[in-house]
C-alpha cells in the first residue's frame, strides 16, 4: 500500500510536534513540514523555513505545495483568519493544486457555522477540532480524506442540507417543476 503524504502549515512549534508524532504513529502515512521554525530530523522535511522575500504568504504556501505535491494538507488555522483572505488561500490551492487535499484544524468551540461553511465552498475538504489530533479519529480522517470523503461534524452536515434545501425552495419557486417526481 502507497503512503499517503500529508504536509503540516503550522506556526506554533509545540503544536507542530503534537501534529508529526501523531503522524508517524501510523505506517500509512508519511508526514513532511511545509512551514517550521525548526529542523526536524524526521523524514522528509521542507527545506525552506523562511519564505521567500519577493513572494506574498499566499504565494509561498502554493510555490511549496505545488513542489512537494501532499496528498493532505493540515492547515492550521485561527478562527480570525477564516476569513475573506483565508478562503482566498483555499481558493488558490484548490485551483493550483487540485490533487492536494485541505483540512482545517480549528478551534471547533470557538468556529461559527457560516465560516465553516464558507470554508468549504473555497475547497476545504474537511475540519478536525484541534483538540483531537492525538486521538483515533485522526488517522481515521487521513485516511477517509485521502479517499475523497469529506470530514465533518453531523451538526455542520445538517447545516449543509439546511443550507441546499433552502437553495433548492428557491430555484423551485423560479422554476415551473413537474409535480409528479
């Protein structure tokens, strides 16, 4: 069986080894850092720490992923910026690199409803509340990602119909629909 790679962007030191020990604890997956503030010896490692000087952040996540090509992407992530711009990096990686695939690691107490759901209209795949890294569920979420499913709560899932059947009474008062379907 293929590993399956997954790249970490993730700031804070101390959460970034949380996130690799609990990717290497499974042989399935071979983890690589995308952005650290450290070397680690541990596979195989992006080897520019520092962006680019001539590059915005957002040009420099894409230039990275683009060379290395993970599978997954585990973007860490602040409930601030699931904003405007952040969709704005999700945007540009699913329409530069659509063979990677993102999920968000959030605060999930902390993450209103309509910000996931912007999310995931700009091509997250996914959320796993940060808190839940060191748990079974997390290698499960690689796996079931990397097969193309989507990981996310029941309660964002009823969210999701919620917000496509509102969508659909719309278009149905537009259109005249044979009642008989």
């Amino acid at each position: 069986m293929q590993k399956i790679t997954v790249a970490v962007v993730e700031a804070n030191q101390e959460k970034r080894v949380q996130l690799e020990q609990s990717l290497h604890q499974d042989k399935e997956i071979s983890a690589i850092e995308v952005l650290t503030d450290e070397i680690s010896n541990k596979g195989n490692v992006e080897r520019r720490l520092k962006p680019r000087s001539d590059l915005t952040f957002l040009d420099d996540i894409v230039a990275r992923i683009q060379r290395i090509k993970p599978r997954i992407l585990l973007l860490s992530t602040q409930i601030q910026q699931l904003s405007g711009g952040f969709c704005n990096l999700l945007l540009t990686l699913r329409n530069q690199c659509p063979e990677t695939l993102v999920v968000l690691l959030i605060d999930e107490e902390a993450t209103e409803v309509n910000q996931l759901l912007d999310a995931l209209a700009s091509g997250a795949r996914g959320f796993l509340d940060s808190k839940k890294v060191n748990t079974p569920s997390f290698s499960k979420m690689i796996k079931a990602v990397d097969k193309g499913e989507a990981w996310v709560s029941r309660k964002l899932h009823g969210e999701m119909m919620n917000k496509i059947l509102f969508q659909f009474s719309m278009k149905m008062n537009e259109v005249d629909f044979d009642s008989t379907c």
